[in-house]
C-alpha cells in the first residue's frame, strides 16, 4: 500500500482573518503588507517571558497574543526601554500579533510592525475567549495531513478506508455498497487529517460526491442516489486492504489475532480481503463493518469460539454436537 507522504498545512495571516470574521472579527492597525506570512504552529502564545528578555522562549510560527497583562507592561516602561523592548520583539520575524480586548497598542509597536510588514491584529474579544477560538481554528487548519489512493465510506456508522492496488475494485466495490444502503465519503483520493488520536476523512473539493467506474465514466453519487448516500467527512475505524488472491500466501482465517495498520500515528483495526473471481466484495466489506460493531461492544466471535473449544477439550476432550446434546 503506497500512501503520498504526510505533510504539515500552513495557514496566511489573510486567511487567519477571513476564516475567524465571524467569531473574532479582526481589524488590521498595521503591516497589512505582511498578510502573506504564513502560521505553521496551532498553539498561540502569549510572550510574557520575552517582553521581560527570555527571547528564546520566543516561538516562530505562532500567533503572538498581546492581552491587558502585555499592553500595561510595555505602556508602564519609560519610552526608551519600550521602545528596545518592541524592537526586539520585531526582529524575531514573529508571524503576527493579535491585540484582544480592543487595546490600544504603543505607538512604537505599530510603527515597527508596519515598517517590517509584520500584520497587527485587533479584536474586541477577550484574551480567554479568543485563544479558544483560535486554538480551535488553528489546530483544524493546521491538523497533519496525508492523502491516500482510495474509497472511504460510512458502513453502519463505522469509517471504512477501503485500500488496494489500482484496477482491484475497490470503486465497483464501494457502488455496491451504496446500493446496499452505505455512505460515500470519497472515491479515489481521501484526505485524511488528525485530530488528536482521531483520524477524521475527507474528499478533495473538486471530486467531492464524485466517483470514477470504468466503463462508466465519473458518476456523480448524490445526484443518481440522493443526499442520504452521501456525507462530507467521517472519521476512520476500519482499514480494509483489497489483495489478489495469491495461492501460496497464508491469510487468516480465524481472526483472533487484531491486526492494525498506522495512518498518522493512529493505529487502525485492519483486514486483508482476498480478492477472486465469486467472492461478493461488498458483502464482505459490510459483514467486516459489522463485526468490528461487535467488537466494539465487547464482543469478539472468533475469541469466544476458542474459548468454547479450549473449555471443551479441556474437560473432556470430546466434541459435544446437537446429536449428543
């Protein structure tokens, strides 16, 4: 299974604005030619320690919170030592900073920023409320992400990541499990973001609701089934990887043992489905959605079977059928 390697988004100042109008409603008092510079980090920071001089403290890629405790510490120092204090502070090349409460910053700090391009933001909104609404903000926009070759559906509530070698049929195995009922979440291309330890998908925009069937051509989902057979996003459970059936390869046949297979970090419940000319795919992809529903339940069929025959053995080394019960 090949997988495009993970990458870490960035996010603009620009777009920091735009995506927090609502909640945040910025206004820029300064170095609005530096809308471009880009957020790497989703944890914002408050520089207390490097306005007192701990300028290492001082981390790069992150939204720089000036609350009332800051704005009063630079406005009680006598204006020169303000004034080294803030040039400092600028020469770090920190990303922005965002102004809460409606604070008026020192004039020297908008000076600089504008002559550095570095942007100052202001909101009206308290330091508490708007470090929640960023930190929310951020860490979705900046979630680590990847993107693998494949179909992802939601089976009976559980996020199904079907995997497999190009031409297999994972799309035609996908249709027919939308006919059965099933959700499309994307076809061909997932996008696939972590949360935590929660690994949550996606389809491309250009592609979403879309599917790709050889001989076919692209179908569009929603239009030909209805809204109900689609959904924008679902986190991931199941992991379950098409292989040709190859005649000397061992494949489980018990299932005892959890196998995972590991996206991001997150470890996830997977199955290698062999795939041959009878074998109903989708009915299979569905009976596997629904065992890992038992299972989340506590309840392990292959497991309690062992557990029977062991028990039985060991008490009499006789297997009880329904004749003899």
């Amino acid at each position: 299974m090949k997988h495009m390697e993970p990458y870490q988004p960035e996010l603009t100042i620009g777009e920091l604005v735009e995506g927090t109008r609502e909640a945040l409603d910025f206004e820029v008092l300064a170095g609005a030619a530096g809308m471009g510079r880009t957020i790497s980090q989703p944890r914002v920071q408050k520089p207390g320690l490097a306005l007192a001089g701990f300028m290492e403290y001082l981390h790069h890629g992150r939204v720089q919170i000036l609350g009332n405790s800051e704005i009063t510490f630079l406005r009680e120092k006598p204006d020169q030592e303000r004034a080294a204090i803030i040039h400092r502070l600028i020469a770090h090349d920190v990303s922005c900073f965002a102004i809460t409460k409606g604070l008026q910053p020192p004039a020297e700090l908008l000076r600089d920023a504008q002559e550095a391009g570095i942007p100052i933001l202001r909101t009206r909104i308290v330091s508490s409320t708007a470090i929640y609404a960023l930190g929310s903000f951020l860490e979705d926009q900046l979630a680590p992400v990847m993107q693998v070759h494949g179909v992802l559906l939601d089976i009976l509530g559980v996020g199904t990541l079907i995997l497999g070698a190009s031409g297999i049929g994972k799309s035609e195995c996908a249709l027919d499990l939308i006919v059965r009922g099933h959700r499309l979440v994307s076809d061909d291309l997932v996008v696939l973001r972590r949360r935590g330890d929660v690994l949550a998908g996606t389809s491309p925009q250009l592609t979403r609701y879309h599917m790709e069937l050889r001989g076919i051509g692209i179908i569009n989902v929603r239009d030909i089934f209805g809204i109900a057979a689609v959904r924008r996003t679902k986190d991931v459970d199941l992991v379950v990887n098409l292989d040709i059936w190859k005649k000397d390869k061992v494949y489980d046949r018990l299932g005892i043992d959890d196998r995972s297979h590991e996206l991001l970090g997150v470890s996830l419940d997977y199955v290698e489905m062999p795939v041959a000319p009878g074998r109903n795919l989708a009915v299979l992809v569905e009976v596997t959605a629904r065992n890992q529903l038992l299972k989340r339940k506590g309840h392990n069929p292959a497991r309690e079977l062992a557990r029977r025959l062991d028990r039985q053995l060991a008490e009499g080394g006789k297997l009880v059928t329904e004749e003899d019960e």
